[in-house]
C-alpha cells in the first residue's frame, strides 16, 4: 500500500457516501458502539453543519454573496474542521479505531462547487485547501475538489458506497418534499440541487484514491448497498478489512425508541425514518435489474410530466460513473 509522507500509525478509515446509498444500514450493520470505534454521532458526518454552503451556492454565484454569506460560510467550514480534527487527535491520542462516514458532497471545496454549479470563473484557482494541523506546505493535485490538501486525504483508507441511481435519486428527490431548514438557511426549491445530484465529487475523489494506492493495495474499497442488502456476508468480510470486529456484525436490532427519535431534529428524523423503524435488512431497498424506461413511467406517475423528465436525465447522467464504480465492488469471493 502506498502511503503518505503524514500516514499516521493506525489507520484512519473513511466511508465516503452519497445521500440516499443505504449508509445507515451498513453503519448500523458494522455495530459501531461495540467495535472500540470512537463514538461519532451517526457515525460521522463532522461536515452537516456545512450544509448553509450548498444551499448559498444553489442559490447564487460566491461573487455575489455579501460579506454575511461568505463570513457564515467560512465560520461553519472552521468549525467543523476543527471538530473532526479534535475528534481525531481524541481518537489516536486513546488508541481507538477511527472509522468516520461523510458524504462526499460535504467535502467540497466551495469555490470547486460553484464553478460546477454557476460557472463561476476563476473559481477553482482561488480554492485553498483549509488549514489542518502539522500540514506545513498544504498542495491540491487536480482529482482533489475537496476542503482538505492532499496530504491530509492520504491519511485514510477510503471506502466508496455506491447505490443504482434509479434508487438513489428517486429517493433523494422525495426528501426534498419536505421542509429542509438548517441553521436559518432553507432549501433553494424543492428538488436536489444541482451538486446533489452529480457522480462528479465521488467519481473524482475515487480516482485521486486510485492514483495514490499501489496496484496491489485492497484502497480504495467499493461497496454496492445492494451487495450489503442482499450478500450480508460481505458486511462481515468487509469488517475484516477495516480493522473491525466480524463477530460483532449485527444483522437484526430493536426499532429506535421514542426517547432516541426524540433527541433527532426534523431533518434527522426524515433523512433515517427507514432505518429506525427497522429491524432488520428491508429486501424492498434493493435495486436489483433496474430498466430505467420502466422506472421512468414510475415516476412519471408520482412525480409528474416534469418531475420524471428532470429524474430520467439525471439518472442516466449518473450512470457511467456508477457502472464504473460498480465493476470495481468488492465481493465475496475476492482474495
């Protein structure tokens, strides 16, 4: 395996994820709280808080924001990295596991989005990765759009969980019905916007992880939510690999009680009502031989003329890069 110039001792693990890719059963599956993993509210997601980010950039080119926006933005950006980085010291500092899940969404640089979004020029050239501790001459290579300089992302050992789109998107598209509200900023319209909705940050961060891996290193892993539905084994294999406990996978569990559904915002409790009201792997999840022309007259039926026309483009857009992706799955029978 290759490593970095900063590799830590232990190994930092890392499941890079996209809304809507059954994340939260894998979490749940792998058994976090009993592996000696440093505990992460729902595993992770140190970045959510940036959230006002992308919504500001759906909204309207950087060049445009007031000095509120961009002091907001930054603010959120700061305190979330520093965050995960005391989480991380925390972790190495007491010998335990780290294993964190993100979107890869959330790991964007903003001036790298809101060219993707707006257009905006110059964009990319201006997106200085953030300060991170004993990173003394921070570099950005050109697979990297995230937050973070190259040295600090080859610090980890990268997971990629990928999901068909016709299952994926469809499903992000029905949260969006709702009322997303996070720190005083809303949801532009009530449909993904348009970074939701692109392979670009997971396709790219992949490709720059299989540049720094060795041919022969198992880095990065792909892991299909299909494969996880309907292979459970995998999840125990997979394990193994992460330095967790295979025993300790668990494939049932009590629903969540009231006083844990309680402790959730709004936001929390739409984006997790499948897992929490489970108690087991939910077979009806899976994506299976998907015909996208029949998925489409599906959606035509729920989501309108519009609604189904903007979702089969999407879908289809997003599809190489899952075909890729999905060629380059781990499986069961792999040494």
């Amino acid at each position: 395996m290759a490593k970095g110039a900063n590799s830590p001792q232990r190994p930092r693990y890392w499941l890079l994820t996209s809304p809507r890719t059954a994340s939260n059963l894998l979490v749940k599956m792998l058994n976090l709280g009993e592996q000696n993993v440093r505990p992460a509210i729902h595993g992770g997601y140190f970045f959510l808080p940036s959230l006002p980010k992308h919504f500001l950039i759906a909204e309207k080119p950087m060049d445009t924001w007031t000095e509120e926006d961009s002091a907001t933005v930054n603010k959120v950006i700061q305190e979330c990295s520093q965050r995960f980085q005391d989480y991380i010291a925390a972790a190495e500092k007491e010998g335990q596991i780290i294993y964190v899940k993100e979107h890869s969404i959330m790991l964007n640089h903003p001036r790298i989005e809101d060219n993707h979004v707006n257009g905006s020029t110059g964009s990319q050239k201006e997106a200085t990765p953030i300060p991170m501790k004993d990173i003394a001459q921070p570099t950005r290579s050109p697979l990297n759009l995230t937050l973070f300089p190259d040295e600090f992302l080859k610090t980890w050992n990268p997971t990629f969980l990928i999901r068909h789109p016709a299952l994926m998107i469809p499903s992000l598209y029905r949260t969006c019905s709702g009322t997303m509200e996070w720190e005083g900023f809303k949801r532009p319209r009530k449909e993904p916007m348009a970074a939701e909705i692109t392979t670009r940050w997971h396709r790219t961060l992949y490709d720059f992880y299989s540049e720094h891996f060795a041919n022969d290193s198992i880095w990065p892993i792909v892991i299909d939510a299909d494969d996880v539905m309907t292979c459970p084994q995998l999840v125990g294999k997979y394990a193994k690999l992460t330095g967790l406990d295979e025993s300790k996978v668990r494939y049932s569990w009590d629903k969540a009680g009231e006083e844990v559904l309680n402790k959730l915002s709004h936001v929390e409790q739409r984006m997790l009502s499948s897992i929490n009201a489970s108690t087991t792997i939910d077979q009806s999840k899976v994506a299976g031989k998907v015909d996208i022309d029949q998925e489409a007259v599906k959606w035509k039926a729920e989501f309108g003329e519009e609604g189904a026309q903007k979702l089969e483009r999407w879908v289809r857009d997003a599809m190489p890069d899952y075909e890729f992706l999905h060629s380059r799955r781990l499986r069961l029978e792999q040494e």
